[in-house]
C-alpha cells in the first residue's frame, strides 16, 4: 500500500500502469539516510503546537503530568497514490526522532512486483516520513519510560522481523497496526488509506493521549 511516493492497485495491469505514470516521480530514499533519524523542530512540534500556544490560564495543572515523556506518533503522508503509514517515536524532550514503516525496497518495478507477491523490505524511514509539509493525519500517544521501552524495543524487533512487503497483505497500515496492538489500542480495518487509517485509529481510541500498558 505503499513506498517512497506511491502505493495503489492489487491487480498487474494497475501496476503495470501505474509503474508508467510514477517512474520518474518515485526519488530514492538513499539520498535522505544521513537525516533519518533527526527531524526538524518545527515538524517534531507539530502536533502539540495548538496546546503549547494557549494561554497560561486555559491549561489544566495537570496537563503536562498526564503526558509521559516519551511518545508513538502514528503518521501518514501523501504519496503518488494510496500514500503511506509509519510511526515516529522517541523522547518528547529531545529532538532525534525514531522513524518505522514498512515499504518495498528497490525501484518501481519492487512496488509493482509487490503486488503479485511478496519483496524484500525496508523499515526505516522513506522519501517524505521526515517532511511535515507532506504530513496528512497524525496521532500521538505518549509513554512512560518503562512502557516506552517495551514499546520501542517491539517496533524494533517487529522491523527485524519484517522481511518482506506485499501489496495486499504485509503492508504499511498492517505494520502500525501491529505496534498499536501491541500498545493496547483498538485497531481498525487496516487495509484502507493511510490516512483513514490513522484517523480511525485516533477516533476510536477517543483521542486518548496517555498509553499504559498492561503487566507483563
């Protein structure tokens, strides 16, 4: 459902053509590898910006006690077609940031390929994750430190374990929906738009900002 700019289709021929429309549109994700892991501040601020700007007087004082201070940011972003879905995660504090998502590794012809059968697989950060201008639906929750290390060590092991990437059934949305799963959220029908996606996971969690998960 996804890759640098573009995933769309589940049949050859929508692939096929598909492949003729986005080959020169679809840049290589190996010119953006010395900035994977560091996103500018204004895109790290994003999503509290609204709450960070109000006035003094209208915040809860326990506002900033109900977040922890480590965070999984569930993105989308827009791509050539169906677009494509990935977290951002890390320390609220700092400004490194962690990028996950699944995508076909290779040129056109892997994303095509990947619509008949399954491709090796990348699951780090692709062309646009660190972009806030191509940013289309967002959900953050935050995390206390010891949950965010459980957290983060499954998004790390859920990369290492995902070799491969398909179209219709090992794709961008089934990648975070298994991290969110993990977190104890409620997951919607993953095979559907990034961006659905995200906002459906956001809907029905009611917007919940606080994760904590259950006992090992």
């Amino acid at each position: 459902m996804t890759n640098k700019r573009d995933r769309s289709g589940s049949c050859i021929l929508a692939g096929l053509a598909l492949a003729a429309m986005t080959a020169c549109t679809l840049p290589s994700a190996s010119a953006h590898e010395a900035n994977k892991r560091v996103a500018d501040a204004n895109a790290l601020a994003t999503i509290d910006s609204a709450s960070r700007g109000a006035p003094q007087s209208t915040r809860r004082p326990v506002a900033r006690a109900e977040k922890g201070p480590y965070y999984v940011d569930f993105r989308a972003r827009t791509a050539a077609s169906w677009g494509h879905a990935f977290v951002w995660y890390g320390k609220t504090s700092e400004r490194a940031v962690e990028v996950a998502g699944l995508t076909p590794a290779g040129d056109t012809w892997a994303y095509v390929l990947g619509h008949l059968t399954w491709v090796p697989s990348e699951t780090g950060a692709s062309y646009g994750d660190l972009d806030p201008d191509y940013l289309t639906a967002s959900y953050r929750v935050y995390l206390n430190e010891a949950d965010a290390k459980r957290v983060f060590a499954y998004i790390k092991k859920l990369q290492a374990s995902s070799p491969v990437w398909n179209a219709e059934t090992t794709n961008c949305t089934g990648f975070i929906g298994d991290i969110a799963e993990y977190m104890g959220l409620k997951v919607p029908y993953r095979w559907q738009r990034p961006e659905n996606f995200v906002n459906s996971l956001k809907d029905m969690n009611g917007g919940r900002q606080m994760v904590r998960l259950s006992a090992e």
